[in-house]
C-alpha cells in the first residue's frame, strides 16, 4: 500500500484494516462551493454487509452516496471500489435515488422505468427488446409490483414508488447497490417488501448502503453502520459501534429530542403488539 | 389547388413540425421550454451579421450566421449557471434579452449602412414566409429535418434518462453531458433551419405546443414523442396551406395558430387529462357517493323501524342530500317514492348492506396502511372486496375482538 501521511494516523486508530472491502474511502474531502460538506472521510465498507448511513439532516449523507457513485468529483481524497479507483473502475453500482428528487408527473410507466435498468448493458443507439422487457418484469415481480406494470409512476403509492424504484436498481444486476431513504414515509406493507428484498440481496453476497433516518430500525437492519455529520463520528458493526455515545457525537444535543420521541414510539408499539385495538 | 412548389414547400413544413414536435418533447420533458425561445432570438445576430459579411441575403450566409450566434448562446445557456451562481431561468432570460437586442441594435445598423435591400425580406425572418421559401431551400430543409428526427428516435433511450433521472443516468456510466450537448445542437439547429418557414419570433412556439399538446393523449415517454411528432407536422401542413391561400399573410402565425387549436381541442377533449373528462368523472364519483350516503341513511333508518322517510328530510334536514343523487337512487331502482315520502326496495338494502360492509373492513384496513393511496381511498364495494381478498390485513384481529 502507498504512504498516507497523517490521515494513516487516524486510520490506525480506528481499529484493524479490513480485507478486501467492497468500497474504500480514503481522505475524502467533497466541497460544493468552498465549504466543504464532508470532511475528511476514512471508512472501508465490507463486501455483503448491509450498511446503514446515520446523521442528521445536512450531514452529507446523500453526497457521501453521490461521491461512491461517481456523481459527483470529491475535492480531495480517493475512493476504490473493490480495490480499483473510482474514476478507473467499470464497476456498475445501483442507485436508488430519494423520492423527492423524482419527477412524479413523467410521462413514464413502472416497466418504462424498470427497463432503465438495463440501459447501460445495452450501450448507445440499441432499443430494448423482449429479453429486457422480461428481466424488468421478473425484478418488478421480486418487490410484488408486477400487478402495477402500466400505472404511470405518480399513481402509485409512496412505498409503491419506492419498491419500483428498488426494482430497477435490481434490473442493474450490480454488486454494489446505494439506496437514499428507501424507509422514508413508506407503509407497514413496504417496509416489511424492502427488507425481505435486503435479507435477499445479502444472501446473494451483495453489498448495500442505506442512508436511513430512523434509529429505530438500525439495530434491526443493518450489520454495519456509518455515523456522519460533516466528518465520519464512528463506522463499524453496529452491534459495537451504533452505541449511544457514537449517537450522541453525531447528533449533539439534538439526540435527547429524538430520544424521548423514539422512547414515546416504542411505548405506543409495544402497547399495539400486546393487542389492545378497537 | 395545390402547385407543384405547394407541395415541396408542405414537404419541407410536415418534416420540420415533425423534428420540432420531437425535439420539443425533450425540451418540455427536462423544463426547459424557454430554452427553444431564448435561441431562436440569438439567432438574430447571426443572421444580420451573416448578411453583412457576406453581402448578400444568400441562404447559406445567413443560415451559417444564425447557426453560430445560436451556438453561442446556448453555450452561454448551459455554462453560466454551472460556472457562477445564476439560476439556469435567469441565464435563459438574460440570454433571450441580450441577443435579440444586440440583433435588433444591428439590424437597424445594417438597414441604414449596409448594402441595402435587406428591408424587404426583414420580415421574412421575423414571422417566417414559406410560401416564398425556394425548391432548393426546402428540400434542405426536408432533408435536414429527417435527419434530425432520425436521430432523435435513434437516441430516444439516451434521452429518456437524461429527461427523467440524469443523476441515474451517469450513475450507470451513460454519459449525460454528451446526451446534453447532442440535445443542445440538435435544437441550435432546428432553430435555424426553421426559420425561413416559422421566423425568429414564433418558433420557439413550434417546439413547445405539439410536445405539450402530446401530454393530454398519454402517459408514454415514446408515444408522447409520436404524437408530438404528428401534431407537429399536422400544424405544419395546415399553417402552409392555410397561409398560401393568401400571399400576403406570413407562415409563422398560422403554423402556430394552428398547432395551439390542436393544443386547445386537447386541454377539453383528451379521455384522460382533459378537462371536461376529468370534470365529468370528478362529478359522477361525487354523484355516486351521494347515492350511498342516501342509501345508508335510509338504510340505518330502516333498521331503526322507519321504513319510509320524509323525502324533505333527506333533500333539505341534516342530510342536504343533492336531488340529482336521488333522482339516481331513484332510476336504479334502490328507492321508491310513496307521496311526500320515501323507501328503500330490496335492490335498496342489499346495495346498501355491502357498502356498509366494505366501507368498515376498508377503513380498518386504512387504519393499518400508514400512508395513504390517494388513488384508491374512493373506491367501489366491488374494488374494495377485490382488494381486500388480494391483499389481507397485514394485522388481521382475530373474530372474538371484532370491534364492535
């Protein structure tokens, strides 16, 4: 490996390097305008791990995304993608995009955008043909959408959209997948899909990074964990490292807030699951 | 009766609409109509300064002239908001305004100093004349116009990501900024190729009505671009036409004039977007929960001993139930009418039983859903039963804990 300097320092510190990583983040500096909105990111992200992306609004957890997926050029610091540089690597990763930034009135049905998956395996100027249309029609039958083929995108529900968008991620056929809040206002029916298709994609050996906003859930989905707030505050296993000091330095003093709301939840929850309805 | 020139210049017209229609249904599909304005006016420049260098009114001058003043400010267009912070609508704007005045500025130069006789044809290029367009010109035009199409419809996947999820797009190591830039040429130079026959002023319009004509008829990338296409080119057969009926009466309104009678017919009559299907429907499904909220008062009425209820009670009382939802209990047979009063026949009661029925599993089942489909919250008894037994409840309560 080549010499890191100083940022090798802070590298050491945070505990064993790990083998062959899926994605590798070394230095990473990533500014818009001048002020940078992640600074200085050292994480490895191991092969098949589901990996949740933690932080408070503004933290840069969508950008981080962006970086890995080549949207955007980082200012400082490199990026491997099982262990070639970004810039160099062939290496197809699937986005999942968050919902606001959909264009919901597109002239586009669910199969339309399905097929998008297979764009890029089918190079310029060739039209997608039968073999496409059912490899999107097998991934719309893994998230239960088959039924909705001909709805245009905003006919459908929130988590509705959500699965689609899950499907043609799954089209992409990649080992790497990058979802941006795919819990984000989905109902009961969609949360339980999106994590069948997460225990799937983990049986395959996929990797999966999530950027995800209920804390609830962490513990529950994710074996890995990135907290971010401009800098990364802690990355590891979440059984060691989704702690409540690791939390407390990514959210500051906002935590004891979302403390009390999440301790009200779980109350509410486990008073319903013990079937006090109607 | 059509002459032979007619009919090369509605060749050149029906190709161009088409390339418009095409080209334009990327422009509006990205948001960016204002961006077929803003070129069109920077082609004014180009063309006065063509004319200039080259002394004469020569198609090829001009054409070269406008293509690059165009290129030049769709360059402007696509940098300025990435390079400094001005919003991408303000640079269209500001754009549009500089252009147009630096042409207009020249223009009125050229008119007084330059070798004179350029009056006469001035309008020409404002308003489009395609009757006066020659046989060479519009075969150019025809054959460039195909061409560009073609190109298009080759493209179309390309240019359905970029439209629709560009950051998707690059993600999947398309590249976006080529697709960009291949749109931004090809709409430079419909532009200028459009000109002899639309003018300056009015093309952008060319671009902009067929693609957003299109959008009432479909909810299909690849159809919406047909269509658009068809529009396209039925506006510009119908404006030539119409416009060689009288010579003195330019081309460019009336292709417009057309294409936005198209666009009108399509706002009222479209099945699905339309608006008196949309006002039409809005008023049936209100009409028919009307009819079940009648129902299911005379229903709970009936079940309290009442089997006839004063008529004025329902239409005025606490129901103000609308009379024309009666009138249509009435004409379905699911209430008789005995005097002042009224009555629930037995096609009354069972229609009203089921609704009952599904609308209480429906809301259980909503109370489970925690978000709301906006599509599916009015549904039919017939839906809900549908539904509900394609889709259980997700916590079903068990018989004994029924709510009662």
């Amino acid at each position: 490996m080549e010499k890191h300097g100083f940022a090798q320092c802070l590298h050491d510190c945070k505990g064993p390097e790990m083998k062959d990583p899926a994605i590798e983040i070394h230095d990473l500096t990533m500014a818009y305008r001048e002020k940078p909105v992640l600074w200085d990111i050292d994480l490895s992200i191991p092969k098949g791990s589901l990996c949740s992306v933690i932080g408070p609004n503004g933290a840069g957890k969508s950008t981080l995304l962006g970086c890995i997926l080549g949207t955007y050029k980082p200012a400082n610091g490199w990026i491997k993608i099982f262990d070639v540089p970004r810039d160099q690597s062939q290496e197809l990763i699937g986005f999942v995009p968050q919902r606001e930034s959909v264009d919901w009135d597109f002239p586009i049905q669910v199969l339309d955008v399905v097929m998008m998956g297979t764009y890029r395996s089918l190079g310029w100027f060739r039209w997608p043909g039968k073999a496409q249309r059912d490899w999107a029609m097998q991934c719309l039958d893994a998230v239960g959408m088959a039924d909705f083929k001909s709805r245009q995108i905003g006919e459908l529900s929130g988590g509705q959209q959500q699965r689609v968008f899950i499907a043609r991620a799954l089209a992409q056929d990649t080992k790497i997948i990058l979802m941006d809040e795919p819990f984000a206002g989905v109902d009961a029916a969609t949360e339980v899909t999106i994590r069948e298709i997460l225990i799937d994609l983990k049986k395959a050996q996929k990797t999966v990074v999530i950027v995800h906003h209920d804390l609830q859930t962490v513990e529950d989905f994710f074996d890995h964990v990135l907290l971010l707030n401009l800098r990364l505050v802690a990355a590891g296993p979440t059984a060691t490292t989704f702690t409540r000091e690791n939390l407390l330095r990514t959210y500051g003093g906002k935590l004891t807030l979302l403390d009390e709301a999440a301790e009200a939840v779980r109350r509410i929850r486990s008073g319903r699951s013990t079937g006090k309805r109607g | 009766m059509i002459l032979p020139n007619t009919l090369v210049v509605l060749v050149g017209t029906s190709t161009l609409g088409i390339c418009c229609g095409l080209i334009g249904s990327l422009l509006l599909l990205r948001k960016r109509a204002l961006l077929a304005d803003a070129l069109a006016h920077s082609t004014l420049p180009g063309i006065v300064l063509g004319f200039l260098i080259a002394g004469s009114q020569s198609y090829w001058a001009l054409g070269t002239g406008a293509l690059i003043t165009t290129l030049v400010g769709a360059g402007l267009v696509s940098r300025l908001p990435v390079v400094s912070r001005i919003r991408p609508d303000s640079a269209t704007a500001s754009v549009l305004g500089v252009f147009f005045g630096a042409g207009i500025a020249l223009l009125s130069l050229a008119q007084r100093s330059g070798p004179g006789a350029f009056s006469a044809g001035l309008d020409h290029f404002l308003l489009g004349q395609a009757a006066g367009m020659l046989q060479q010109e519009s075969l150019i035009l025809a054959g460039a116009a195909t061409l560009m199409s073609l190109i298009v419809i080759l493209l179309h996947k390309e240019f359905l990501t970029s439209c629709f999820d560009s950051a998707f797009g690059s993600s999947t190591g398309m590249r976006m900024n080529t697709i960009d830039f291949i749109v931004m040429i090809l709409l430079s130079l419909t532009i200028v190729i459009s000109l002899p026959a639309v003018g300056v002023v009015l093309t952008a319009a060319l671009v902009v009505i067929p693609p957003a004509t299109a959008r009432f008829w479909t909810d299909r990338f690849t159809i919406m671009m047909a269509i658009s296409a068809l529009i396209g080119a039925a506006s510009g057969i119908s404006g030539t036409l119409l416009s060689s009926l009288r010579v003195d009466l330019p081309t460019g309104p009336v292709v417009i004039l057309c294409s936005s009678f198209f666009f009108f017919l399509s706002m009222l009559l479209a099945p699905h977007r339309g608006l008196v299907g949309k006002r039409l429907r809005w008023k049936q499904r209100s009409q028919r929960r009307e009819m079940l909220r009648i129902l299911v008062h005379l229903f709970e009425n009936l079940k309290e001993g009442n089997d006839f209820v004063a008529k004025e009670r329902i239409i005025a009382g606490s129901m103000r139930a609308r009379p024309d939802a009666l009138r249509l209990c009435q004409s379905n047979g699911y209430v008789l009418q005995a005097g002042t009063h009224l009555q629930l026949t037995s096609e009354g009661i069972i229609r009203a039983q089921r609704s009952v029925e599904a609308r209480k599993k429906w809301i259980r089942w909503l109370d489970d859903a925690a978000e709301i489909d906006r599509n599916l919250i009015d549904l039919d008894e017939e839906d809900i039963e549908k539904l509900l037994s394609s889709r259980p409840l997700l916590d079903q309560p068990s018989p004994d804990k029924k709510p009662s």
